[in-house]
DNA sequence: TTCTATGTACGAGTTTCATCGTACTGCATG
DNA sequence: CATGCAGTACGATGAAACTCGTACATAGAA
C-alpha cells in the first residue's frame, strides 16, 4: 500500500506550531468549531472525565492516555479521544509511540467563553 | 382503563408552583440536573434554536410549540420538546389544549453559569 | 532481531437517537 | 353532535454512536 494511509476527516486540516514539538494531529480550526459539536463531544461522562482531568492536573502540558487511569479497552479509549480532537476540544501530538492530549484552552474560551469552567466544576454521578 | 394514564419518568417529580399557573409537567428538579444530560439536550441544532428562540424572544413568558415556525412534522417537535424538558432545560406547561414551554433560566444559571449565554450568542451553520 | 509498550484500524454487536406516519385525546365552536 | 385544532402516544425505520475484541504498526531497549 501507499504511503499515504491517512484517511482526511472532513473540513479538518493541520494547522502549524511554532515551536519544537510535533505536529498536531488534523483538527479543526478555531473558526469552525461548533457549539453543537463541542457539547455533544462534552455529553459524556467518560470525556467529560478526560477533559476535566487535564484542566485540573495537567501542570501545564499534555499527557499520554495511559496516564488518566480510564479503566477501559485501549480501542475505548482512542475511540474518545478521537471524538474529543475531531470535535475540536482537544490537541494530539504525537510524541514517538505515544500520542499525547491537551485541552485547546485558548480557542475554546475564546469561541465559547465559560464553557470550561463549566467542566472543571463538574463532578462524575455519586456511585 | 383507570384514570392513572400518566407514565413516570424515573427521578423526574413535579414540582409546585406559587402563581395560578397550570401545574408545569414532569421535569428534574434543580438539584437533578446533569451537566452531561443538559449539554446533550443543546448538542441538536434544532433543540439549540428552539432555546435560543426562547432566550431572545420569548417577551417573559411561555409559548406554544406552534409558535417557533419550525417545519417539521409534530410529532417530531413532541420529540424534541419532550427531550430538552426532561434534561432540565425547559419547563412545560399546560394551557387548555396548548403546551407551552420556557426556558429555567434561574435554574440553569444557578447550575451552569454562563451556559446559557453560549447558547444564546449561538448561530445556526450557514445554508 | 526479538520483545515489549503505546496506540491505531477495522469490524461486529448493541444501544441509543432522530425522524416521521398514523391513530388518538381533549377542548372549543358551530 | 360533528368538526377542527394542538399536541401526544406508539411504533417502525434508519442512522449514529458506544463498546470492545482482534489484528496490526512502530519506537525503543535488551
């Protein structure tokens, strides 16, 4: 097969960085996120859970998925985190084997302001 | 058949009301209400215009369904309506043979503050 | 090179949801 | 009483989405 194995998801496209790290991978842009989108991608515990634990304990950068503790199968897990990315809530890097994710602060409280707070205050169902 | 025809939703009580308004329909109370149930009820296009319609127009009261424009069949509206009472957005209620909606404003601000200015700041996708 | 660890891709089973047609209820009016 | 009207209830259909097992790809270390 060709080297060309990426499958392009639709109006999602790579945007540059300055710095050293790797390049994100293919989300969308500030100005096409959606506030449809970006809630049905928060309408789940489990994300919710994975959102608001790199707002709470990130210490300022990204962080592999093994590090959340989810207890789940490892295609669970890339299936929410690719639903999280492609709906623009967060950016993957990919750091050699690992593929490392962060909250798109700055463009989430600049599109919808509040929102994140919003999910840091949440707190998982009793029991 | 008996005169009990109503079905309970589970966890969902009526509460009471001050004024000589008809009684509001089955609905979560405050304290219910789930960060991730309420975003899934505004991840709808559709459901997102009916609140914010009610956010922006609704002149301090309630409105029938009939009163949104909106051109689908009605028992898909029932549908809709149904979903955003039942996650706490709205509250219903019965006037004769109309059922009337509004937004919980205080509920939702005291619950989420600010969720309701996104979706009032909210426009649909162009075409 | 082989082994391990991280994570993806694919596909199947299941569930949930949106949509909508049809039949029905209940009030109001002639 | 008959009709019209607002809206529900129910059921069927089809499309997403969640869950997860399995197989695969790749980087790094022994």
């Amino acid at each position: 097969m060709p080297s060309t194995t990426r499958r392009a998801a639709a109006a999602i496209k790579t945007p540059a960085e300055p710095e050293g790290l790797p390049q994100p991978l293919p989300e969308p842009p500030v100005g096409d996120l959606r506030l449809e989108t970006v809630l049905g991608a928060l309408s789940d515990p489990l994300r919710l859970t994975i959102v608001r634990k790199l707002l709470l304990e990130s210490e300022q950068f990204d962080h592999p998925c093994g590090w959340f503790g989810l207890d789940r199968p490892k295609s669970s897990l890339t299936h929410h985190f690719k639903a999280l990315r492609e709906a623009g809530v967060t950016r993957q890097r990919q750091y050699g084997l690992e593929r490392r994710s962060q909250v798109r602060v700055d463009d989430l409280n600049e599109r919808f302001p509040g929102l994140l707070d919003l999910v840091a205050a949440w707190m998982p169902e009793p029991q």
